[in-house]
C-alpha cells in the first residue's frame, strides 16, 4: 500500500503519484492498473486507476474498496460483477486465459 505522495519526476513522467510506481525503482504504471494509498493515520484507504494525463501519472479514485470484481471507470463510478472481473483479469476467451475459471465463485448467493 502506497501513500498519497506525489513524485515530481520518476521516469520520463512529471507529477507520479507514488501508488502508480514500483516500489524502489523508476517503472510507472500507467495502464490503468488498480492503485491504492493510504489517505489518513486512522488507516483509511482509497482505490482507483492508474492514468497517464499531459505526462501526470494520478491515481484517480473509482471504487471505494478493493474487491477482485471491481473496476474504476474513468468517470469515477465503478462497476463490478462477473463482467467487471473478466475485463480485469483479462479473459479473452482464448486458451491459456485460465485466470478466469471458476470467478462464479466470487457471486454465489
């Protein structure tokens, strides 16, 4: 978990926030991978994206929590269940894609 710091150059990027970077080194994330950082001392978190805008690296807020089957929207809302989970795992249909068995089990009643 990342604080909310901002980096002014890591990279070729200005303005990284540090939860888009990989810890101890210079690679940013900018490919709306999940980010997460701890906002307060009492342990609040907030979750989002990774987004690349004007060369700022931002981790912009979308779903209140982690969950597997979240996903940010670029609107800000987020969107989950079983059609969220498969665009974050990135089934494709494909052979190979095995990531993707079984997430029913994610929305059992």
């Amino acid at each position: 978990m990342a604080n909310n710091k901002v980096y002014s150059r890591v990279g070729n990027f200005n303005n990284v926030h540090e939860s888009c970077t990989r810890m101890n080194s210079q690679q940013v994330y900018t490919d709306k991978r999940m980010c997460a950082y701890w906002v307060n001392a009492k342990g609040e978190k907030r979750y989002g994206y990774c987004a690349n805008r004007n060369n700022r690296v931002d981790c912009v807020t979308g779903c209140e929590r982690y969950d597997v089957c979240n996903l940010s929207q670029e609107d800000g809302s987020c969107k989950w269940g079983p059609a969220a989970c498969m665009e974050k795992m990135g089934c494709g249909g494909r052979a190979g894609d095995a990531d993707c068995l079984n997430i029913s089990r994610f929305f059992s009643a």
